[in-house]
C-alpha cells in the first residue's frame, strides 16, 4: 500500500514541476507575433499556389509583415485582395496584373495522329512515364486531365483530347502549369490575344508527320510580324508579348493554323 501511494505521490510530483517549466519556457520563449499576419492570412484566398513567390499563403502573409515585399503579388486575389492587405499594412495600393492560364497546344484527336492505344493508368503523369501516351507527338497535350483535377476554381476542362482553359472561371493561379508535364501552361496577362499552339521543335517534316497543326518553322509570321514580335527560334515560333499588339495578323498569315487567338480556343461552357 505504501509503495503504491510513494509511486502516486512521486508522479504527481513530477508533474507538477513539468508544468511549472512548461509554464516558465512558454513565457520566456515566446516570440512575439505581428497581429497583422493574421489578418492579412485571413485575406488571401487560400490557395497555396506559390504565383506570389512564396511557398503558400502563410508565408506570403509573413513576408508582407516582415519585409518590403509588393502586395499586389496575390495574381488569384486580384485587386480586392491587394487593397485589403494596403488596408491592414497602411500602405498604398497596388494594382494587380490580372492572368490567365494557356495551353499551348492545338493537337485535338483528328488533328495530332496517334501512335499507340494507350491502357495505362489514365493521368498525364503516368502516361509521360510510359512512352508519353497516345499520342505521337511527344510535345502535345497528354489529354488525361492531370490539370483539370488541380485547378481549384473548375476552369480548366479536357475537350477533344486537349486541355482548354475557361477564361471566366481562371484566375491565374498557375497550379495547372506547376502539374502538367509537358510543361504546355504557362499563365500570361489576361490582355493577350494570340498563342502559338505548339511546342515541337522539331524540324516542319517531322513536326507534320505527328499533328497537322505543328510549327513548321516556316517564319511567314516572323517576316510579317508589324511589331517584330514572333521569332522563329529551334522551329518553333515564339511570341514576346512585350512588343505584341494583339493585331491578330499573325493568325491570319500562319499556313497551318497553328498560331490562334486565345479566347477563341477558350471553353465556355
């Protein structure tokens, strides 16, 4: 009986002085925290889709707090969210460059040929691993939706085998870029017009013999470009769209259509 009381009372002892340490510890190590992280946190959309810079939303809100970083980063919040963070920091506000995801791809089924019936596991991810999919360009969409499933606001859809992005709905989060292996996103301002449709770099012979709509490298739109803002580099057009004016003469001059204008490859529905 005595042995069992000694062993209640030594346990009770000890937990008492761990309390009493732990008590002690959480006030001397505590670190101070900025209230406006908070509030700031509570702003942002909670995506975690790293388009600021940062690993996600907690550090973006930690970054704003404690050091100078712009508050016009959050590309999914938009101007709204960057005014309410300029609120709760007390600085000016910055207007934000609202983008959009494109999938530079035009290889729908009809017009990219297919090398394989393909009964793998049905993710773009899987595919690319097991000699890239379907499809025989190796370059194009894989089509099995790896994008779709990511993007958090339900504006990227699978038609006709190619990834199109819903204009409406996208808010230029980036994940479906980070997620396709391909690497056929990229997210641009909203205020461009035209996309190359492709990224075989292959010379045009070989490109053609894959997908009826693929770069031949031609350099017709280099050449008739107004702005100078196509280069032919690697048999591939490239657009800068620091020097584009959205003129849309590009897309009329390309002889295989592989240059189109990106709301009209938009889904809609």
């Amino acid at each position: 009986m005595n042995t069992i009381i000694i062993a209640t009372g030594a346990v009770t002892v000890i937990g008492l002085l761990c309390a009493v340490i732990l008590s002690i510890a959480s006030k001397v190590m505590t670190i101070a925290v900025d209230e406006r992280e908070a509030q700031i946190r509570e702003v942002l959309p909670g995506a975690n889709c790293g388009a600021c810079g940062f690993a996600g939303c907690d550090g973006y809100a930690a970054a704003l707090v404690g050091g100078d970083t712009k508050t016009n980063l959050c590309v999914p919040g938009g101007d709204a969210v960057s005014l309410e963070i300029s609120g709760v920091l007390g600085v000016e506000f910055e207007d934000v460059t609202e983008r959009i995801a494109i999938v530079r791809c035009g290889g729908a089924r009809g017009v990219a040929n297919e090398k394989m019936e393909y009964n793998g596991v049905k993710t773009c991810a899987a595919a690319k691993l097991l000699f890239g999919g379907a499809s025989a360009c190796a370059f194009g969409c894989i089509g099995y939706g790896d994008c779709e499933a990511v993007c958090p606001n339900g504006a990227i859809c699978v038609d006709d085998g190619v990834a199109r992005v819903n204009a409406r709905l996208c808010t230029g989060c980036g994940l479906c870029a980070k997620t396709c292996p391909n690497k056929l996103i990229v997210t641009e301002p909203d205020t461009v017009a035209v996309v190359v449709a492709c990224r075989n770099n292959e010379k045009g012979g070989a490109a053609r013999k894959k997908c009826a709509h693929a770069c031949i490298g031609c350099k017709k739109c280099e050449r008739e470009c107004p702005s100078g803002a196509i280069t032919v580099t690697d048999n591939l057009a490239q657009i800068d769209y620091d020097k584009c004016t959205n003129c849309g003469h590009c897309v009329e001059a390309c002889t295989v259509k592989c240059i189109e204008y990106t709301r009209k490859r938009a889904a809609v529905s």
